[in-house]
C-alpha cells in the first residue's frame, strides 16, 4: 500500500519524529507526541523520486485535467515544482498571505485566467493555511480542482474544514497507517497507541 510505503520513507528519513513521552511544542501551542517535516525528504535523492512519482500519479488520477500546480509557500514549492516539472505542467506558488514589501505579491509566478489548478501542500494539519491559498485564488477569478499533499494528520477539524470550503484533498500518507508503521518497526511501543490515538482526536488539548 502506497500509505505504508510513504509512511516508511517518512520514518526512514525522520522527516517524522515520534516522542509520545517527551511532546513537542508547536507553534499554535498544541503539545504533539509528533513532529513532521517533510522538507527532509528533499534531501534523499531516491525517496525524493520516490514520492514525487506517486504524488504526480495519484494527482494525475484524480485530478486529469490539471494544467497548473501552485505550490504554497514555503514547504509546497519544491515538491510543487518537481511535480509540476514530472507532468510537464506550469508552476506558480502563492503565500498564504499578502507579502509585506517588495511588490507585495501573494501569487508568484505567471498563472493564465483559465488555468486549472491544484494546490500542493507538503503537509495537512488543520488545512488552515492550504485553504487561505484556494480562498485568495478563487477570489482571483482561478479555478481550483483540489488540494495534493504528502501526509495527514487526519484531524476531524481538518476535514470539516475542506468540507466547508468544498474543496477536494488527497494525500499519499496519513496518520493511522505511519502509526501502524511505527510500531511495526519499533520505533513506537504498542502501549503507545491509546496516547497517540487521544492526541490526533483532540490535539488541542492532549498533554
């Protein structure tokens, strides 16, 4: 299963740390047993291929009739770039908010008015700040077909977020299959489970 795989690879280059004992603080405030980065994948040539093949197929799947990949800034733009450059597509990257000198650009990079689009994301938490992104490019007159990311943290808000702002999402990896994964291979306790379970059900108030 492409979940498995990717949660391997995610393990592998500890672009995900696992620390149900010792949480890590994030920068909401929420206490999290996990830490995700998967900038670090960047770095590894083979899983970098990896990921970018199966992302620009699965993109390719659902979303047939892409023409642009808009990567938001800053974890989306290279894994945007690779795969934008993979399917042969154009490729832009937006912040998700206005930048505060310069020109003061949100959207980087030249996007026609018909474009077809999928935003990529390296990561979905609560789709906060994905979502500021397809809300600025619809306000812009752009057509948006959905969300790619490599990882979720599969949280109930995350999903009735995209479900209120009716846009589609898919991910390679989530987080129940790298949790499975991570006991598999040891790198968690199967006592660990029931902490890690209450965490990705109320993050906001677990530890």
């Amino acid at each position: 299963m492409i979940e498995t795989k990717i949660a391997k690879i995610l393990l592998e280059t500890r672009s995900i740390k696992l620390s149900p004992d010792q949480p890590f603080k994030w920068s909401s405030g929420w206490n999290s047993p996990i830490y995700c980065d998967n900038r670090t994948v960047l770095s590894h040539a083979t899983y970098r291929k990896e990921i970018k093949e199966m992302l620009s197929k699965k993109i390719k799947q659902h979303y047939p009739d892409t023409d642009t990949i808009i990567g938001v800034a800053t974890a989306g733009i290279a894994m945007g770039a690779l795969i934008a450059d993979e399917l042969n597509l154009s490729f832009a990257y937006c912040r998700p908010e206005t930048k505060s000198h310069g020109l003061k650009r949100q959207l980087e990079g030249r996007v026609a008015e018909d474009s077809k689009i999928v935003v990529l994301e390296d990561l979905i938490s609560t789709g906060g700040s994905s979502l500021k992104v397809v809300n600025y490019l619809r306000s812009e007159g752009y057509d948006i077909l959905g969300m790619a990311a490599i990882f979720t943290y599969g949280f109930p808000v995350a999903a009735a977020n995209f479900e209120a702002a009716n846009c589609a999402c898919i991910t390679l990896g989530n987080y129940s299959s790298m949790i499975q994964e991570a006991v598999a291979s040891g790198y968690v306790q199967a006592t660990d489970l029931d902490k890690l379970a209450q965490w990705r059900e109320s993050p906001d108030t677990w530890g």
